[in-house]
C-alpha cells in the first residue's frame, strides 16, 4: 500500500525530533523550543498554540485533556484538548529526582 500525503508542517526544531502525540481528530506536538501545539488531523490547521517551558519530557493525551511534563519549570500541566486552555498544573520533584520512568501517583 502506497500512502498519500495530506498535510505537511515545519516544525521549527532544531537539532532533534518533536516530542508528539496522536488523538482521535488532532495530533499535539513540542514545537519552537517553548510551544505546544495542537493541529487538526484533517488539514494540519492549528486549533491552539500555547506557551509551554522548555522541551517536554513527557506528552499525554487523556481523554480531553494533555498532560505535559515541561524540563522546565517542574510543572505538570493538564490542558483542554478542545481549547488549549490550562486546566490545572502541579510542581513536580526536580532535579536528578525526575525522569522519564518517574510514577504520578493517580
């Protein structure tokens, strides 16, 4: 199967891969440095673009909502799917007491 092309997106990084998850009718993604960005899967037009810290350790897509783990500051942050809108954030541990495999007790 050969497949077809339906939008393309720079993504303004450089140096190294996008950090990105893919939802039901958007795809959200690290872009810029210090954006997060969530585009209609259909066409690629952006729904939202907020301020985010530095490059995400983690991205995760919950039902309507993104939960994002900035490097800094040490926020987990919970934001509106539909809008973009913050929800909610939380202080996380920080320094060599966080990583990737770090458990969020809920």
């Amino acid at each position: 199967m050969i497949a077809t092309v339906l939008w393309e997106r720079e993504l303004h990084q450089r140096g190294g891969a996008s950090v990105f998850v893919v939802g039901p009718d958007c795809v959200v993604l690290h872009e810029r440095h210090t954006r997060l960005v969530c585009l209609e899967r259909a066409d690629g037009a952006v729904r939202w673009d907020v301020p985010l810290g530095t490059r995400p350790r983690g991205i995760v897509l919950a039902g309507d909502r993104v939960l994002v783990l900035p490097q800094a500051p040490n926020l987990l942050s919970c934001i509106d799917l539909r809008t973009g809108a913050s929800l909610w954030s939380a202080p996380t541990p920080s320094g060599r007491e966080t990583s990737p495999s770090t458990r969020t007790p809920w």
